[in-house]
C-alpha cells in the first residue's frame, strides 16, 4: 500500500505542526509534526524511538492540555514517518425500550 492510497481527502500542512502521541497507558510520550490529516488518519514525524509504537494503539494527542485527542492505530512505518489511522468506536444498536418510552 503507498503513501497516495487514501480512502478520503488529505490536507497537508505547509507548516509543521507540533503534536504527541501518547500510550493508551500514559507509561510513555513522543513528540511529533503533523505532516498531513484526513478523517480517516494521519501521517507523522516521530522525533525519538518508534519501539513503543509498537503496541499497535496510541492518542495523538492535538492540543498541548490533551483535551482534543484521537485514538489510533499504526499503519506503516517508512524511517522516522508513520501513518495512522483513527480509531472510530462502533456505535451500539439501541434496543427496545419497556413500556413504549
């Protein structure tokens, strides 16, 4: 799979965008550039080891107070850039309710 095959539009930055990836955990931290995002993930500059990415799952996190956050999943590595793609919960089918409320 390359780098163009995207199931929905990219917007690539001009300027570096300084994020974090974080353990689902919190046990770790690296800091990174947003190189460009979609709805559907991201590609990123990884300052520092790539050996915690391993896990599979992280938080990229957007804001420096971690309040704007999206769970993700490491797609490919190519050096020091990885691509992610986001975690999107499944909505539950909602059932009957008693009593026809």
């Amino acid at each position: 799979m390359s780098w163009g095959n995207r199931k929905s539009d990219r917007v690539y930055l001009e300027h570096r965008y300084e994020v974090n990836l974080m353990g689902v955990d919190g046990t770790w931290r690296r800091r990174c550039a947003l190189l460009d995002v979609s709805a559907t993930g991201a590609r990123l500059e990884v300052e520092g080891s790539l050996e915690v990415l391993q896990a599979g799952e992280f938080f990229l996190l957007l804001s420096s107070t971690g309040l704007a956050f999206r769970r993700c999943e490491l797609v490919r590595v190519d050096g020091n850039t990885v691509g992610v793609r986001f975690v999107v919960a499944e909505k539950k089918k909602r059932r009957g309710t008693v009593g026809g409320r």
